[in-house]
C-alpha cells in the first residue's frame, strides 16, 4: 500500500535532485565563465569570442553568444 506520505517523499526528492542539478549547471557555468575570463583578448579573437559574448555563451552555447 502506498501512502500519501510516501508521495510526498517522492515529490520532497525529486525537488531536491533538481536543486541539486541546478546548483551543479550554475557551478559548471560559473567555472567555465571563469576559464573564458582568464583569456586575453587576442585569445578570445582567436575561438571567435569577444568578452561581452562570454556569458552567452556559457549560459547557452556555441552560436548564442548574442542571447543572454
């Protein structure tokens, strides 16, 4: 027999895992803006990137560099 308590636990982990896993895309980000920054500007030009571009790209990827 399941309960309505062990729905809510389902619910409370699913809630929680989702946290976790947006906490985890925000640190991923966060790292690779930070590995971005630590380029000079000549490198940027290189990939094709200026530095108001990074963000964009971090968030959302490759070809948004426009987007934020």
């Amino acid at each position: 027999m399941i309960s309505a308590f062990s729905h809510g636990n389902r619910r409370r982990r699913r809630g929680f895992s989702t946290v976790l896993g947006r906490i985890g895309e925000w640190m991923r980000h966060r790292r690779d803006a930070r590995a971005l920054e630590g380029l000079t500007d000549d490198q940027l030009k290189d990939i094709g990137l200026s530095r108001a571009e990074i963000e964009g790209v971090v968030r959302f990827g490759p070809g948004s560099a426009g987007r934020t």
